[in-house]
C-alpha cells in the first residue's frame, strides 16, 4: 500500500466548556468557528481542496474510548477498506467497524500505548 496517511483529518480534545473554547478561539485567535468547531482548508500536493477540523468536545465524551486520553487525533487516509486489512494483517487492533457518511468513511483503531486513532476516507466536497 502506497500512501497509508495523506494529512491530518482533525484535532479533537475535551474542553470544560466547549462554546466558551470556541468563542475563546474565534475572538484571540481568528478561528471561523461553528457549531463543531473550526475547519480549515488548504490544497494536498495535487492542488485538491482538503479539509482540517479542530473540534473541542465536552469534558464526559464517550467518543474517544478506550481511549483514557483527553484528546483523539484523526487522520486523512486514501482508501480506508484497505488500510484498515492492511493493518488487521499487521496485528493492530481495529475497533468496531467502517462507518459512512456523506462527507467520508470513518474507522478507528488504537495506537502502541492505546489511543485510539480516528482514520477518515474524506469527502472534502460535501463541505463545499
């Protein structure tokens, strides 16, 4: 498999307040947040629009387990079936299974001191 991850897909950390984070970052530091934070563009190698989202969740979010961590990366993958069987093969645990949405496919697995990761097959159109 050529390319296993492309860019990083988001940042996603737990916040006592989320709406008071969001208006901390739009007001001292420019961020264009929404109701899910903050996403930003730019263009991959091939001059592609992509996507970067920066979301703060609230502090009891279950979203990140097993995790025990305050935070979950996500990263951009190309064909995520197949990296998801690549890494299977490679003894890394996957946790639950492909999800779709209209703008990509997610799965997750844990990383060597047991993050759990957030792999994304993004549609960056959808957000066009």
């Amino acid at each position: 498999m050529k390319n296993r991850v492309t860019g990083i897909g988001g940042l996603f950390f737990k916040s006592k307040d989320p709406k008071a984070a969001k208006a901390w970052y739009k007001k001292h530091l420019g961020f264009n947040t929404d109701d899910y934070g903050c996403t930003f563009w730019w263009k991959d190698k091939n001059g592609k629009d992509c996507s970067t989202q920066w979301s703060p969740f609230p502090e009891d979010t279950r979203y990140y387990q097993p995790s025990k961590k305050e935070f979950m990366f996500n990263y951009r993958v190309e064909n995520l079936s197949e990296l998801l069987a690549v890494l299977k093969k490679e003894g890394v645990t996957i946790i639950g299974d492909i999800e779709e949405y209209d703008y990509g496919k997610f799965g997750w697995i844990l990383d060597n001191d047991g993050n759990k990761i957030e792999l994304w097959e993004p549609i960056d159109d959808a957000f066009l």
